[in-house]
C-alpha cells in the first residue's frame, strides 16, 4: 500500500514561495491503476516525484509500503554517455537484481539490437523511453508511475508496455499522470483530479472526466 | 526464471545490503563513465597519479635537493605528491558532482551522500593501488622498503576521510546557490599546497613554530606517512587524534549542509 496524508510542497521562486501542493491525500492499493488527471502545471510532476522520494514533502507523510518506481517518462534515471547494456547493469545493481537475467530481459523487450552498446546519449526519445520502460518492468516493481509520454511514445511499443502492465494487474499498481481522456480510460480503472494543490477522487472514470472538463 | 519480488521490509541487513548495492553499483558506473571501456581504461585511475608524481619526485631527484636528515628524496617527493593529488581530486570534483549526476537521484535509493562516497572510495582506491605500485618499484631500484607500510595506507584513508567531510561541505556549497564555489575551489586547492605539508617537515622549523604549524591537520597526515615510511631516523611530529577529530568535525558538518541542500537539488 502507498499513503499519502496531507502532503504539502512548495518551491521558493525568486525569493516567493510557490505552493504548489496544498495537502494531497490518497491511499494506492495493489492492483489499483488510476490515473491523475491535471491542467499544465497542476503539480502532476511534483507528486509524481513526491510519490517516488525522489523529492521530499515540506508537510505531511508518505508511506510507502510496496516498492515504487522511478517516474518514468521524465529524463533522468539514465546515463547519457554509458551505453544502454551499462544502464541496465548499473539499475540492476542498485536494487540488488540479478545482471544477466534483467540484460536479458531489457534486450529482449526494448528491441534495441546492436544500440544497447552505444551511448544511451546517441537514443532517440523513443528508444530511451523504450528502454527506461523494459528496465523498469525487470526490475519488478509494485507500484509504476507513468508518465503519459511514455503511454503515448510509439503506438506499437505502447501495445507491448500496456499488455505487461496489464498483466501485472493484482500484484501491481499504476499511477498514471496525463492530460488525455484516451489514455486514462485505455489503462485506468479509476481516475483522480489534481486541481488547486489538492487531488480529488472520483468513483468513476467519466464522473473523473466531467470535472476535469469543467475545470 | 523471473527472480522474486524486491520487498520493502524494513531491516538493519536489508538496510546495508541496499547500500553495499548502490555503492558498488555507483562505483562501477562512476569508472565506466569516466574511463570508458575502450583503451587503457581503467588503467588511467592508478597511471594518472602515477604520472604526476613521478614527474615531480624527478624533477627534485634530478634537482638534487638533499633532504635535511639524509633522506632518500625520491620516495619522499612520491609520498608528497601522491596524498596531495588524493586531496585534489576528491576536493575539486565535489562542487559539480551533485548535479552532474541529478539524473541519478530519479532512484529514490541513491542518496546525495552515496555518490559523494563512490568517488571517495574509488579516488582513494585508485591513489592507494598506485602507490603500492609505485613503493615497490622504488624498493627493488633503490632498496627503500617501507618500515610500516599498513601505516601509509592508513595515512592515506586518514586524508581522504578529511577530504570527504570538506568535499561534503563543498558540494553542499555548491548546490546552495553558491554556483562561483568551483571557481573558488580550484586556486585554493593550488594555494593550499605549499601549507598542506607536502613539502616540508615539522622538525625543520623552530618550536614555536613547529606549534602553529601543526594545527594544520594535513601536515599530521604527512608526517604520519613519512614516520610509517622512513621509521624513527628523524624526529616526527603528529597526533593522529587531532586528525580524527577534525575528520569527525568535518563530516558532520557535511553531513548536515548536505541535508540543508537536498531539497535545493534541481533534478
């Protein structure tokens, strides 16, 4: 399980504080796949980087209880000038997994053939995104948060990362941020609104859609 | 076979294990990043070190600067020059390590603290490696074996336990706004040298001096690896308590800037 409760965060900005989340609250279970919908600049990021301790809250707690990802779909988590084979090792080695077989795995699923050995750096976004996705999904994760980028990236691979997603369903959740109804109803089975710093829950994916419109 | 979940149950082993993880998998990529695979690799850790000190102890030896108490000149510029390239280079490279590896903080289990230790470790490593390269081939040319050679190596991870705790501050500096520290860094390294006591003993100088020079910390690491090298033919002045308290002091004061400057972190 992963709990968020009354969660604030703000960014000094030419000397102003920015708040940017006022106290978001949520409770993410196993097999939860919901999405986060949110205007440009709503704070989808900042949760997602709240969520995943790659930043820490000024306010509130968060309690994780299941192992959560990188956010995938935002740069960073790979290394520009190692090759792609070397990403892999280094992540592999970071949460303790076995090298080979997640090499293994990424080159099978990322189809990068002979660029796995050149500078990630060399990459199209999409075969960053494709191979930022395969590792992820090596490592295993309880809880993936998804950036919509990565969903959208190259429909095909889109097809493959959506069916192993999918069948991890019941022993993992997706936290999915985007702005796009399609997407949030092809992966979600519920949907939540980031408006004002807060994050409201709706019980149903068009009742989610209804508010957001109306934002 | 698909190998197990990753479980977040909390415990101490869990807890080291994770870190003896990161830091050996942060080590690895901090060598392939910097050294590449192709060529000598590797093998620029220990040959760059190597390089610059044997030019300097050359250039003394060639000089011919006898050394007060008859010691032998070539191992004593070698064991000046190699602590001092260890405070270097784990000094200097500290103000921009944080955010040329922002990329890495996208992994919640690496901490600021952990890529600051990698290149300790590595920097020390590679130091110590060539050094006892370097010991050795002076033993069997010139038959200037070290008395102690465990107290060297000790005098070594002493600098660069100190150097850690400055790099820690540095860095933290260095992510706090004060993007100019790099600037500041790299002439106060070169202009730390001639105080470090890389080139002088403490003995040489008159006792009134002797006490104001030996609140430096570095000069109780120098004269420590020389007292481990040489023996007891000249007198040595250190306190190897004094060092560890400054360590201590240090990496403290780090560890706490470090903390003050992680939500400032741009990643």
């Amino acid at each position: 399980m992963l709990r968020l409760e009354g969660v604030w965060k703000s960014y000094r900005v030419r000397g102003r504080d920015k708040e940017v989340l006022r106290g978001v609250d949520a409770a993410v279970w196993k097999g939860d796949a919901i999405g986060i919908l949110g205007r440009n600049g709503a704070g989808k990021s900042t949760l997602m980087r709240l969520i995943a301790g790659v930043e820490h809250p000024n306010a509130g707690r968060i309690q994780r209880e299941m192992s959560i990802s990188w956010p995938l779909g935002y740069g960073g988590a790979l290394h520009g000038n190692l090759s792609g084979a070397d990403n892999v090792r280094f992540v592999a080695r970071i949460y303790g997994r076995p090298v080979d077989w997640t090499l293994g795995f990424c080159e099978e699923f990322a189809e990068l053939g002979e660029h796995m050995r050149m500078p990630v750096r060399t990459y199209s976004s999409g075969m960053q995104s494709r191979l930022a996705l395969a590792l992820s999904l090596a490592v295993d994760f309880d809880c993936y948060l998804v950036d919509e980028m990565v969903a959208a990236g190259d429909a095909r691979f889109a097809g493959r990362g959506r069916e192993e997603l999918m069948a991890r369903r019941g022993r993992a959740a997706l936290i999915l941020v985007s702005h796009s109804e399609e997407l949030v109803r092809n992966f979600c089975t519920s949907a939540a609104v980031l408006q004002d710093g807060k994050l409201h829950f709706h019980e149903d994916l068009d009742q989610a859609f209804a508010a957001y419109r109306a934002l | 076979m698909r190998p197990g979940p990753i479980l977040p149950e909390p415990s101490l082993s869990r807890a080291l294990r994770v870190q003896f993880n990161v830091l050996g998998a942060l080590i690895m990529r901090e060598m392939h990043a910097r050294f590449g695979r192709e060529n000598l690799g590797y093998v620029w850790l220990f040959v760059e070190p190597m390089i610059l000190a044997g030019c300097v102890a050359t250039l003394h030896h060639i000089a011919g600067h006898g050394l007060p108490g008859g010691l032998a000149p070539f191992p004593f510029y070698v064991l000046s020059y190699t602590p001092y390239y260890l405070l270097r280079s784990i000094v200097t490279r500290a103000s921009t390590a944080l955010e040329a590896n922002a990329a890495l903080f996208f992994h919640a289990r690496v901490r600021l603290h952990d890529v600051l230790m990698a290149r300790t470790v590595l920097e020390c490593a590679a130091v110590l490696v060539a050094l006892t390269i370097f010991l050795t081939g002076v033993g069997i040319l010139t038959d200037n074996w070290p008395r102690e050679p465990l107290g060297i190596a000790m005098g070594l991870v002493l600098m660069a336990l100190l150097m850690h705790g400055v790099a820690l501050l540095v860095a933290s500096l260095g992510v706090l706004g004060a993007h100019n520290v790099d600037r500041i860094v790299h002439p106060a390294t070169y202009l730390s040298l001639p105080a470090s006591g890389a080139f002088f003993m403490v003995w040489w100088f008159p006792a009134e001096m002797q006490e104001m020079i030996l609140w430096i910390p570095t000069v109780h690491v120098y004269e420590f690896v020389r007292h481990s090298f040489y023996g007891d033919v000249v007198p040595f002045h250190y306190d190897i308590s004094y060092l560890g308290a400054w360590i201590l002091v240090t990496n403290t004061l780090g560890l706490v800037a470090l903390r003050a400057a992680r939500p400032h972190l741009e990643t």
